[in-house]
C-alpha cells in the first residue's frame, strides 16, 4: 500500500496540554507519525511519496472563512501580544453566551476552540495544511484506482469541525479529503471512525447530509471525552436524518465487544453501498494507550484490517489519534497490512 507522509508534521509540536488541572506535556507528538512512518519501511507496506499543495480551496469546502482566517493568523496575532510561548485558550462562549467573534486574539482563540488541547505554535499552520494535503492527496491517487492509500496525517483531524478546532486537531483531514472525493465525482462517501474517541468534528460536518454516510466506534461520551457528542441517538439531521451512526462502548471494552460494532458498522456501510470508503484510523483503542481506556491488542489490527477490506470498497486511511507511541507503528500498519492480506 502507497503511504503518503511528510516530515512537515515536526513543525507542530505543542508543550503542554491541559489535562486533570494540570499542564500535561503534550500526548500527540511529533515521534508519533515517526513510529508509523519507521513500521510501514520496516514491513515494506509499500512506497512513500510525498504529498502535493492542493491551496487552500478543498479546505474552505469543509472549514468556514474565518476560522482558516483565525488559524493562518493565528501565531502572528499572538506574537503581536508581545507573546512566545504557545497558545492555549482561556474562555469558551458556552450556553448564552454571545456568538460573535471578538476582535482580540485570546477571543477568537475561544471562539474557534472546545477544549485546551489544542497548542498553537509557531510552525501549526504549515503542519496542518500540510496534513490536509497528505490526505488531499491520498484521494487523488485512491482516485487513480488504488485499493488502498494511507495517508499517514500529523497533527490529527476528527475532532475539528467546519469551524471549530480542539481535541489535537485543527483542519478536519478525513472530512477534506471525503469533500473532495464528492466534489470529483463521487456520489457517496462512507466514513468508518475507529479512534478511541468520537469523531465529532467530522460527524457534524456531515450530520444534515445523505451523501456521506458517518460511523463511529468510541468510548461512551457519557464518560470519555468529547464528552458533548457521540451519543447513540445521534442519526443525522435532515437529509442526513439516518446517515449517522454511532457505536459508544463501555470503558474497558476488548475486542470482543470493539468487533461487533466494526461487523455492524460495516453492515450500514455496505447497504449504503458508498463510491469509496474513509478510515479515520486512531490506535488510541489500544490497551496501553496512556490516556484511553479500551483493551484492543495488537493482533486485533490485523483483524480489524481484515474486516474494512471485505467491504471491497476503495479505501483511504486517515491517520488520527494513539499516544502508546512505542506500539503505534505496530498497530496501526497492522490494520493496513489486514486490509491487504
Ligand atoms: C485525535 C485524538 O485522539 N484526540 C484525543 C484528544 C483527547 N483529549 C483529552 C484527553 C483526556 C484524557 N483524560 C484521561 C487521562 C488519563 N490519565
Ligand atoms: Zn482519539
């Protein structure tokens, strides 16, 4: 299988995150992408090419103006506060709050964010356009008539959504390159979300929507974060109404439990009968994952693999969350080399 990477994820690497009341150093790091990259040379997956620039046009398809105006601008405006250290938000416009973006950086900082962990630094913006065209341009080759593609994206992307970032992830990779497959001619996109946590970024760009058909497979919202999304009852809005179907499961859940929401997520996606399937592939399930709490082993990614590719859909694999970084390679080509086997 083709991996598309570039070393341009090392441009990203934030301090801190906010974690149990504590400035934790940051989980989602730059020897994460490493890992996988080292695994998929080490087993021979297949070549490595380097992603090409597709501008800025497929990601305002799915981000809104602003917030790629507050992202690209975002380090500037900082450091025109005199500051240079990385940027964390402090205020978020909860329930009654105003809707209207301020004008000052700590503001919008809150505006375009859920959470406070998501660092801004200096090198982001190149990180994360970066990432997008690494997924950009795993469908443009998937396009070509590959079985498979990894694009093996850095920093992640689920959680973000069309105009909000948080959770590591800033430009929704999977939801750019799921928009772009529709806009070349693709009829309907499937979306398979196998991360530890609820993609709810990309489960609301397309929650009004019957051309994208999104399902997750994450720990219970009612006690994991997100924590505001992922929910059962969640099937869509609209012409979405029925596209959108969630899989929360029990914290400790092993693959025994994992596996039968995969079989029944794979059961909607092939009545749904897509042009081409999406994997958001987060590892996180993994039962050493520092900040998750599932028990998937590793030769469960072999499986899991196994079981995307009976769907015989072409199949793009986006990289997304998994923090247990010295098995994160293991794990996650174990998926891909399934999917081939
Ligand atoms: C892409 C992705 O996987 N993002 C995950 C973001 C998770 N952020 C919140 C982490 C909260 C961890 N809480 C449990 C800590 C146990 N020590
Ligand atoms: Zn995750």
């Amino acid at each position: 299988m083709l991996t598309i990477y570039t070393d341009d994820h090392h441009l990203h690497h934030g301090k801190h995150e906010l974690i149990g009341g504590q400035f934790t150093p940051c989980f989602e790091k730059p020897s994460r992408a490493d890992m996988v990259l080292d695994r998929a040379k080490a087993v021979k997956l297949g070549a490595i090419q380097a992603p090409t620039d597709f501008g800025l046009s497929p990601i305002l398809r799915v981000h809104s103006e602003g917030f790629v105006n507050f992202l690209q601008n975002a380090w500037s405006d900082w450091q025109a506060k005199g500051r240079s250290h990385d940027m964390l938000p402090i205020a978020w416009p909860t329930r009654r709050l105003r809707q209207v973006e301020p004008t000052d950086i700590d503001g919008r900082l809150g505006y375009y964010s859920f959470d406070a962990g998501a660092p801004i630094t200096a090198g982001t913006w190149q990180a994360i356009t970066s990432s997008a065209n690494v997924a950009l341009s795993g469908q443009a080759e998937l396009r070509k008539g590959a079985r498979g593609i990894f694009s093996l994206c850095r920093p992640p992307g689920h959680h973000a959504a069309a105009d909000y970032m948080g959770g590591y992830c800033y430009l929704n990779n999977a939801a750019i390159a799921v928009q772009a497959m529709l806009d070349a001619g693709a009829k309907r996109v499937a979306v398979l979300d196998v991360d530890y946590h609820h993609g709810n970024g990309t489960q609301d760009i397309f929650y009004d929507r019957a051309d994208v058909l999104f399902t997750s497979i994450h720990g219970d919202p009612r006690f994991e974060y997100p924590y505001y999304l992922g929910f059962a009852d969640e099937k869509g809005l609209g012409a979405g109404a029925g596209f959108n179907f969630n899989y929360p499961l029990a914290s400790g859940s092993d693959w025994s439990a994992w596996s039968l929401a995969l079989l029944d997520a794979c059961r909607q996606i092939a009545e749904y009968a897509p042009d081409a399937l999406v994997v958001s592939l987060g590892v996180d399930t993994f039962k050493e994952d520092p900040i998750s709490q599932f028990k998937l082993d590793s030769p469960d990614y072999l499986r899991m693999g196994e079981i995307i590719g009976k769907l015989c859909l072409q199949t793009l694999f986006v990289m997304e969350g998994g923090y247990a970084v010295e098995e994160i390679g293991i794990n996650a080509i174990n998926v891909l080399q399934g999917f081939d086997s």
